[in-house]
C-alpha cells in the first residue's frame, strides 16, 4: 500500500523554535546536548531522527537510507530554544545544578546556555506541591494567564524569526488528577478558564495556549493534560498535531523491551516487583504521594496491554505489578532501578530475573525530546493533526484514539513509527512476509 501525502513535502526552511515548559533536569541536558552536537563534539547517540537507518524496499535492494535523508526534516542547526520555568536560573545555571553534565562538559557550551532564560511560569501549588519559585505570572483569571502564554509565544516567534515552533512539556510532574466536567468540551474548559475552575492544572493552560497557536505540542510527563475531550477537540479544530505521555527512559523503556520477549516465548509471570532510588528534583516532586500516584499509573499501565492476560490467562492472570520510587538525595539524577522479576516455564517450573539498572534518566529522555521536537514538527508541517499515535515509541502512556487500546511494545511501536514513515513517503510498507517461498 502507498500513500506519499508528504512524498511532495519540501525540506523546511526557517528557524524552529521549541518551546519547553520546565527548563529542569531533561530540557537542559537536551538543550546544552543539542548545541554540542552542533559544535561537532558528541554524535547523537540514541536519537533515531539524527542517527538511525531505514530500509526501504526488498532486502536486496540495499536502500538503508539515514531517517533524516528520507523524510525532510528539520535541521538541528536551525532550533532555537526558549522555555518558562518558576525559577530564574537561566540554562546554563539550571544544567549546572542538576548537575547530569559535568563542569567540563558544560563549559564550552556556558555562553550559549547563559542566554536562554526563562519566561516566567504559570505554577499552582496545589498541582506540585515540593516546590515554589518566584518565576511566576500573576493574571485575575486562568484565561488571562493563558494570554500572557500566547503572547510570549508570538514575541519569541517574532523576536527570533521563527518560521515555525513546537512546544514540549518538560516540566514537574503533576498531582494525580483525573478529567472532571469542565475537561469535557472546549466550550465548557474555555468558560472554566474564566472562572478559574481549580480543576484546571497549570499544564493544561501551557497546553490551551499553544493549541490555539497552532504549535504542535508533546507532553514528557505522566499527568493528565493533552489526554483530555477539550484538548483533543482543540488540536482537531486549529489542526494541531499532538502526542504524550510521560518519556519512556529507565525502568519503563526496560519493561517495554523485556515483557514482550517473555510473551513471544509464552513464559509465564508471577509478580514483577519494580523499585527506584533517585535524588534529583523530579524525585522529590515524586516524593509527593499524590505526584507519585500520576506517577504508578503511567508505570503500572505498561505490563497489561503488552501481556494480555484475558487472552493468556493461564501466564499472566495472576501477575503481582508493583512499582516503587524513593527519593534518595545522594544519587542525583543517577537513577538505580532494580527489578525482580518472577517468571515460569514449562510445567510450571519458576524461575527468576534481576535486574539492575544504573541509569541516568535525563541522558536517556534528551534524544527522545529531540526526536519528538524534529517528528512532531514533520507531523504539522504534513498536515497531520490530532494524536500522533505513530510516535507512541517515546512514551510510556501512548496516548490513542479512544477506539483503540495503546501499544506498548517497544518492538511493534518502532515497526509502526517506521511505517508511518515508508507510508507519508510513498513507499511499501515492510512486511517480513518471506514471500519467496510462494514464487
Ligand atoms: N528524566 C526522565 O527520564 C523522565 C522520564 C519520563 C518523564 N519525565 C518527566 O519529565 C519532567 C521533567 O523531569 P526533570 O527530571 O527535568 O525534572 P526537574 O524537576 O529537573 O525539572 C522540571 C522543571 O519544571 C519546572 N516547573 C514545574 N512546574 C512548572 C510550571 N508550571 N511551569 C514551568 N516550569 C515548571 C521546575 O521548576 C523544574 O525546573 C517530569 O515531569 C518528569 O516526571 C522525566
């Protein structure tokens, strides 16, 4: 089957501004990534728009073109970054006190990142309640702060001649919230703007605001924001792409890997016991039980659609999911996340695997937002709108159609992503159907 709806597409030209709610831990170490790579210091290791391969065609055709050769992308030279955060640290300083980078790696990039600061912030206590900054707008309504939002959207537009931008959530996770009457429509969400309706999180004003400014927009975290009817009502009306939720990095992206080996080999599980220590800012928001609770559910929601238990019931129906965080100051953003997991085999037999992962979580999200911010800028320039289900690869809690169940299998979310890549460019989509012994 061909499609090529953006076979026709032109390499864009123009700066791309990407605007990044939350200039913490992850947005810096992309931004100050970003620029280093531009200088020629590091390769982009571990993002799929700037290093990875796609073959195209029969085996024996030997077309593995770079993804950025074949689908026209943007170019990192042309990313321009701007944020909001509460505090007034601008990125070079919020990079240094998260403190993923080193002193001598983030020197050659200082005079760069001294000069992105944050605009100021739309921040409620009540939705993360571990932290407070002085960054922050004041309006007499949550519809003015809205406006405030979209006119330094249209000032950083202009003051840095962009052609296009895409914003990206990176900021604190949320408390747990789930959609209440006033997510229900635009109509009802506009008139709970005026209102100030307390059901209405800090998020989903950034959100509103750049919907309505056409901004195609990501959410990194796990709380309840693009995934809501007004929002989604929103992004089909101004024809906005939009994707989420929550970055798969750490623990998740390793569930995601190993789970589906587990099924295709129909060994059973018994209990999958998950447990991290981490010390950086995101881990004391998290220490928050009820930021922690947005959390579990984005972790705990990957193991079903992956196992399928009503259909295996004998392997997975009894499978005990557990996931714990704990804030431990020492460890920084150098997360360790251990797994024990209980498996069994043939007549029952367990068995058990350990795992443990001394990762850093912000050095496995930075190529995510930087994939997302080049990906979601090619779904809006072709003209895609609505949830970019084809991106469900970087997220932990895919976001989907409601028709449709969210995939989880990190294998099965990189074969549709590329697809959906081969389709928009009109070439057959890659089957694995060995279909010469049919000849
Ligand atoms: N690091 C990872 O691997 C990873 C993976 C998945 C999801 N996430 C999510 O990404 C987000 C960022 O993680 P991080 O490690 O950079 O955390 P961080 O605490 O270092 O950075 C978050 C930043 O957001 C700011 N902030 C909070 N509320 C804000 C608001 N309303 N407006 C503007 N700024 C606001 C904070 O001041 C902080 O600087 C978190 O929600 C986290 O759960 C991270």
């Amino acid at each position: 089957m061909k499609s090529g709806h953006a076979k026709n597409l032109e390499k864009p030209s123009g700066k791309l501004g990407v605007l990044i709610p939350g200039l913490g831990a992850v947005a810096t170490t992309f931004i100050a990534g970003v620029e280093a790579i531009r200088q020629g210091l590091y390769p982009p290791i571990g993002s799929l728009t700037q290093m990875g391969h796609i073959r195209l065609g029969k085996r024996t055709d030997s077309r593995q073109p770079l993804v950025k050769d074949f689908v026209p992308l943007a170019d990192l030279n042309d990313l321009v970054m701007g944020g909001w955060d509460i505090f007034e640290d601008n990125c070079y300083e919020a990079a240094s006190k998260s403190a993923v980078l080193t002193d001598t790696m983030l020197q050659p990039l200082s005079g760069f990142l001294s000069n992105i600061k944050p605009m100021k912030a739309v921040f409620d206590r009540e939705y993360v309640k571990r932290i407070d900054g002085p960054n922050v707008k004041k309006g007499k309504n949550k519809m003015d702060l809205a406006e405030q939002l979209m006119d330094d959207i249209d000032n950083f537009k202009k003051q840095n001649n962009c052609s296009r931008l895409v914003g990206v959530w990176c900021g604190s996770t949320e408390v747990y919230r789930q959609q209440t009457k006033v997510h229900g429509s635009l109509k009802d969400f506009e008139q709970g703007l005026k209102d100030n309706d307390p059901n209405i999180a800090p998020s989903q004003i950034y959100a509103y605001a750049l919907l309505k400014k056409r901004v195609p927009y990501a959410n990194g975290a796990p709380n309840l924001c693009l995934d809501t009817d007004a929002m989604q009502e929103l992004a089909i009306e101004n024809n906005v792409a939009i994707s989420g939720k929550d970055f798969k990095t750490g623990q998740t992206l390793m569930k995601t890997i190993l789970a589906p080996g587990f099924k295709a080999r129909l060994l059973g599980l018994s209990g999958w016991f998950s447990t991290n220590i981490l010390g950086n800012r995101d881990g004391e928001v998290l220490d928050d039980p009820e930021s922690f609770k947005t959390k579990e559910v984005s972790k705990l929601s990957v193991l079903d659609t992956i196992l399928q238990p009503e259909l295996y019931p004998d392997l997975y129906r009894n499978l005990y999911h557990k996931v714990r965080i704990n804030y431990y100051p020492p460890r920084g953003d150098n997360k360790e996340g251990w797994d024990n997991i209980d498996i069994f085999g043939w007549m029952g037999m367990p068995m058990q695997i350990k795992v443990d992962f001394l990762c850093r979580d912000s050095i496995l999200a930075a190529p995510i937002v930087l994939d997302l911010v080049i990906f979601m800028d090619f779904a809006q320039r072709a003209g895609y709108k609505g949830i970019q289900e084809w991106l469900s690869f970087y997220f932990k809690s895919p976001m989907a159609d409601k028709k449709l169940y969210p995939e989880h299998d990190l294998f099965i979310q990189m074969i549709k992503l590329k697809n959906n890549l081969r389709y928009a460019m009109g070439e057959d989509l890659i089957t694995h159907l060995g279909v010469e012994y049919y000849d």
